[in-house]
C-alpha cells in the first residue's frame, strides 16, 4: 500500500497541538499549589518557610494610589497596617477632593491612631497616566529609604514587608515584585476573571520566570531604594506610560541592577461584575502586553489550553479515519497523546490554583468557557490602538514609544534622574 503523507493543515495543527500540550505541562508544574491561610481578612498563598535575613531597622514608605471606595478596600488597607514591620509610612492618595475613598483613609486613620497614616489628596495632574500622576504627588510625602508601590486592591499578610524589603539588603538587587492571588468579589464574572489570573497569567509568569525571564514587574507590589528611584527620573520617567509598573522594573534593570520576584504572592480583588466591564479589563491588559512584546502576543495562542483540546480531538479523529499508514499512524498516537496530556496538565492546573475542593469543582465548568473567551480576547488584542483604564483612554503607542525611549535613551534617563 502507498504511504499518504499528512497534508501541511494537518502537520500544522498537529504542531500547535504538540507545542499546547507541552507549555501546559509546564505551566502546570511551574504553579504552586494554593495553601491558604487567613490573616487580617486576607486570603494569600503561603510561602515556603526559610528565614529572612534581618532588615527590620530600614524604614519603609509605602504608596497607595487610590480611586473610588472599592468593594473591599477598607479590609485590604488594613492588612497594610497589621505588619510585624518595625518602622514603616503608609501614604494613600487620591487625585480628587471628592473622592469617595477618603472616607475610607479616615476610617482607617481613626482605627489606627499609633500609626503613620498619611492621606495626600492633589488635584495636580504631570502626564497621560493618572495613577503616575498621583505618584509623583504622593512620593513628596515618603520619607524613608525603601518605597513600596502597591495597588488598591491588595490584601498581603503580617510578615509582608519583612519578605519583600529583605532583598534589597543586596545591592545587585534592584526591584522586588510580587505575583499575586485573585479573590473573586460578587457574582459570575468575577469568578471567570480570577481564573484569567490564577489559571493563565499566573502561570504564564511562573513559566518565564523558570526560563530564566526576569523582565517583568507587577502593581500589586514594586519595592526599591528610595536612591533607586531618584537614579531613574522618579516617577516622572512614568507619567506618560501605560504599563507603568512593568517600566518602572524596566528602568532599574537599566541600570545593572536585577529584579527578584518574592517568594509570597498577595492577594488581587477581581469585582468587574458584568461581561462588558471584564472584557475590556482583561483586553486592556493584552493589548498591553502586545505594547510590550509583541512577539511574545503573537505566540500567545500556544497557551489556550481548550481551543487545542477540541483541535487535537478532532484532528485525532481525522488521522484515525484516514488512510492507516506509518505516517498517520504515528500522526494519530502523536495527537492522541498530546491531547491526552494536555487535558491532565489543565485539570492539575486547576487543581493547583484552587483553594479548596469545593471551588476546584464550582469553577471546573468554568474553565472551557476561560480558555476559550481568552482566545477570542486575544484576538481582540491584537487589534486597536487605545485601552481605557479607571474611565480614562490611554494609547497603547505611548508604551511602544516608552520601549524605543528605553532602548536608546538609557544614559539620559542615568544622567538627568539626580534631580529627582
């Protein structure tokens, strides 16, 4: 019988379904599983148990640039003011006289009087990023040696500025950064959306991490010498950059100094509570990582699980009712088994990054319906030229601009940042 070589649609899908099948292996293995604690209201991953070294008698200042009462921000600032920490600032700002999380701050002052709660509300706006803005009104007030960037949203537990303060200790070390938990607040959506978090951006992270990637950083926590800082521009090197947490990594890695992501990962509130509100959230972010590396997006499709199951099953299928030669014979045993792997990587990802039995079969339906939403956000990604954050449109060419400015302008940003 004459062989029938597999035609290129077929050698191609089966690629894709190989190359799906091995990241998800992975990725599921890069993640942790979930061991959850409670602590001042705050569900967060444990670390692994080894000491720190002593760090204890740096001050630090810690920046929460807020906006609006969120569901739980009360809750979450708190677990800022519950740290074993000995000498620590929180500075909370907003960019508006009216804003409702100023009542918040108040309460949080009121409840705990001992400590240095500073509340700094400035109208004055420096550049297209509203969050930078605030930051550069806030950083007048810090006044310690170590700067804490972290966002509104984020629960962290007692020992929390001890694990991420200690690295800087070194002074290779340039940046710390956190990964981070998501917390479902409200109803369906919500849930979906921290599986975006927990089950695809997590890991992807974790995945480039064990590479060997250290360009990366996260607002839910940025900590570096306040020296560090200045040596960058301040944040004014930021006020026109829309992913302004991952530039300002990018700007310290400039310097020769490395970028160390923590061992403890806080927790993130995910409370979009409608389809549309979660749809441009999470297509701001692609877009954003599409400004960043755009390479790195064009590969993206390799870490949708679901849609290459279906494809893998299908092409299976196909290979089985062909002609049964060698080379679809070894085709369809290929699929078979990339898809059968692939299934067992996805299901102890979910595994992984549920807290508890009862949420791993809750939000098991769920995960078809993730995979397959993030692959048409993907495509969605790969389009337009603005996001819209916190109500404001922001161009996502200021990123890639930033990029260029980065690349070529490294010994300006080194020479003109000893002014602050």
């Amino acid at each position: 019988m004459a062989a029938h070589a597999l035609t290129a649609c077929q050698w191609i899908l089966l690629s894709g379904c190989v190359s799906a099948s091995l990241y998800a292996i992975v990725a599921a293995v890069a993640m942790p599983f979930f061991a959850v604690r409670r602590g001042s209201g705050a569900s967060v991953a444990v670390r692994a148990p080894h000491p720190l070294p002593p760090f204890a008698k740096v001050g630090v200042s810690v920046l929460k640039p807020l906006c609006g009462a969120e569901p739980r921000l009360y809750e979450n600032l708190r677990t800022f003011c519950d740290q074993r920490h000995g000498y620590f600032q929180l500075v909370l700002g907003v960019s508006s006289p009216d804003d409702p999380a100023i009542a918040v701050v108040r309460r949080l002052q009121a409840a705990y009087p001992m400590h240095d709660i500073e509340l700094a509300v400035d109208t004055r706006v420096h550049g297209s990023n509203l969050k930078v803005s605030n930051l550069i009104n806030m950083a007048e007030r810090a006044r310690h040696d170590v700067i804490v960037i972290a966002d509104s949203d984020i629960a962290v537990e007692a020992d929390y500025l001890d694990t991420v303060a200690a690295p800087l200790a070194d002074p290779r070390v340039g940046v710390v950064t956190c990964l981070y938990v998501a917390q479902s607040i409200g109803g369906f959506w919500p849930r979906v959306g921290a599986l975006f978090i927990n089950e695809w951006f997590a890991p992807s992270v974790r995945v480039a991490h064990a590479a060997g990637s250290r360009r990366f950083g996260f607002g839910a926590t940025l900590a570096l010498r306040r020296a560090t800082l200045e040596r960058i521009g301040g944040f004014d090197a930021l006020k026109n950059c829309l992913a302004d947490d991952y530039w300002l990594a990018e700007h310290v890695r400039a310097l020769g100094l490395r970028t160390v992501l923590s061992r403890v990962m806080v927790a993130t509130d995910v409370i979009e509570p409608t389809f549309s509100a979660l749809w441009q959230r999470e297509t701001r972010w692609l877009r954003t990582i599409r400004s960043l590396n755009p390479l790195g997006f064009a590969f993206l499709f390799i870490t949708f699980p679901t849609p290459w199951l279906v494809a893998g099953a299908w092409l299976t299928a196909g290979l089985a009712e062909g002609p049964f030669d060698g080379a679809h014979l070894w085709a369809a045993l290929a699929s078979g088994a990339s898809t059968a792997a692939c299934f067992a990587a996805r299901m102890l990802l979910h595994l992984r990054s549920a807290r508890h039995e009862r949420t791993f079969w809750r939000d098991l339906p769920l995960v078809p319906l993730r995979d397959t939403l993030l692959a048409f956000q993907w495509i969605a990604g790969a389009f337009g030229s603005h996001v819209v954050w916190r109500g404001a449109r922001m161009p996502v060419v200021a990123s890639a601009a930033a990029r260029q400015d980065a690349a070529l302008g490294v010994m300006d940003v080194m020479e003109t940042s000893d002014g602050g």
